[in-house]
C-alpha cells in the first residue's frame, strides 16, 4: 500500500512538474509578449504625442498667421478710409476751384459793364464810404434808440403813476361808499344785551367793524359784532357806551365809528 501511495505521490509530482515547466515557458512568453507590446504601446504613444505636438504647432502657426493677417486687413481697410478721404478732398477742392472759377468769371462780366472812368479802386472807395455812412447811421439809430427807451421808461413810470391815482381814488371811492352806511336796528335783546342790525356783508361790514348807534343827532351806545351775513348782522351792546338814561331800540340808525369820528 506504502509503495502505491509512494508511486502515485511521485507521478503527481511529475505531473506538477510538467505543468509547472509548461506554465513557466507560458509565463515567459506571455511576459516576453507584454514587454514588446508596452513597447509597441509606448513607441505608438511617443509617435501621438509627436504628432500632437506638430499639430499644436501648426496650430500655433495659424493663429500667428491669422493675427497677421487680421493686422494686414485692418492696414487695408485704414488704406482704403484714407484714399476715399483723399478723393473726397480732391472732389471737395475741385468743385470750390469751379466755384471760385465761376464767380471770377461773374466779376469779370461785372466790371466789364462799369461805366467807363469807373475803376475797381474807385469801387472801393465808395464802398468805404458807404460803410462809414452806414456806420454813422447805425450809431444815430442807437443814440435814437436809447433816447425811445428813456422815454418809454418814463411812459411806463407815469403809466403806473396813473394807474397809482386811480388806485387811490378806487380806494377812496370804496371806503366813502362803505363810510357811507346807514342801517337800522331792527330787533334787541335786552335779556342778552345783542341787537340786529339790516345789513351785513354785502354792505362791506366784517367782524373787524366797528359801529355806532345813534338817534337823531345823539349817540346812543356802541356795538361788538358777533356775526356777520349776507344782510344781517348780530352785535352785543357795550353797557358802558351806552349814554345814561337812554337805551338802544329797534329804528335806531346804525353809523359806522369812524365816520362818527
């Protein structure tokens, strides 16, 4: 059994062995492949990497290239302003040399016309004296026109003089008109010591007025407005203006103080 066992214990190592020595040869051409295709690998890369470097520089090469390019256009453009300036100018020169030409030609029809003895020095003589006549002139129309100005300015001053007077006698017409009240006691409130009287603002009275009342050629008290409408007025008595032994009733004339006074 010991000798089976050792047999079989030898066989499996020579098998082992075989295969052993057989994956080793594997092995080694499998590595010996790997290795020549890193190498392939690597010279395929190192070839890219040249390639794209050559490309970048190409394309480095363009954009100088473009650049220049875009400067020469530019530079063609700036040429091309340039002479249509140029021909614009020369254009512009040759019409005012037409003009110039042209009105030449009109001053030699004019001066062929002038009477004869009558120079262009002569011309110019009167001219001058046309100027300083014109001159001379223009300064009398200012010295004139001052002279309207002063006396517009003293129209205006007595125009705002008059208007003044008129004002005034406006004023004055106005206050103799409201001087000239004359109303009448109408009711009294003894009990609460106020009267009313038959006129109101349209009369001009206002609370500010003061006011009067008399009897005959007698005064017999004054009044304190408390209010005042359209044709009524409603004034307190003042007791102590009001003249001993008589007392305010209605018909009582209704004056105003100042004019009293």
């Amino acid at each position: 059994m010991t000798k089976v066992l050792f047999i079989l214990s030898a066989v499996i190592i020579l098998v082992s062995a075989f295969f052993a020595y057989q994956n080793g040869r594997e092995f080694t051409r499998v590595r010996t492949s790997v290795i020549a295709l890193n190498n392939d690998v690597k010279k395929a890369l190192d070839d890219a990497n040249k390639i794209v470097n050559d490309v970048n520089g190409v394309v480095t090469n363009i954009g100088t290239v473009q650049g220049e390019l875009d400067v020469e256009g530019e530079k063609v453009k700036s040429q091309k302003l340039k002479l249509a300036q140029i021909e614009n100018d020369l254009k512009r020169d040759q019409d005012l040399l037409e003009s110039n030409n042209k009105k030449l030609a009109d001053l030699r029809q004019k001066l062929d016309k002038l009477p004869k003895g009558m120079k262009p020095e002569t011309m110019v003589e009167e001219i001058n004296s046309m100027k300083k006549s014109t001159a001379e002139l223009q300064a009398q129309a200012e010295l004139k026109k001052k002279d309207v100005v002063a006396e517009e300015e003293k129209m205006g001053q007595a125009r705002k003089d008059y208007e003044e007077v008129v004002r005034k006698i406006e004023d004055r017409k106005k206050s103799f008109d409201r001087n000239s009240l004359v109303a009448r006691v109408v009711a009294v409130n003894d009990a609460w010591g106020f009267v009313v009287i038959d006129a109101g603002q349209s009369s001009g009275i206002n609370e500010a007025t003061k006011l009067l009342v008399t009897r005959g050629t007698h005064t017999v008290g004054k009044l304190s407005i408390i209010s005042v409408q359209g044709n009524r007025t409603v004034a307190n008595i003042l007791p102590e203006t009001v003249a001993s032994g008589m007392s305010i009733a209605p018909g009582d004339r209704v004056i105003l103080e100042n004019l009293y006074h």
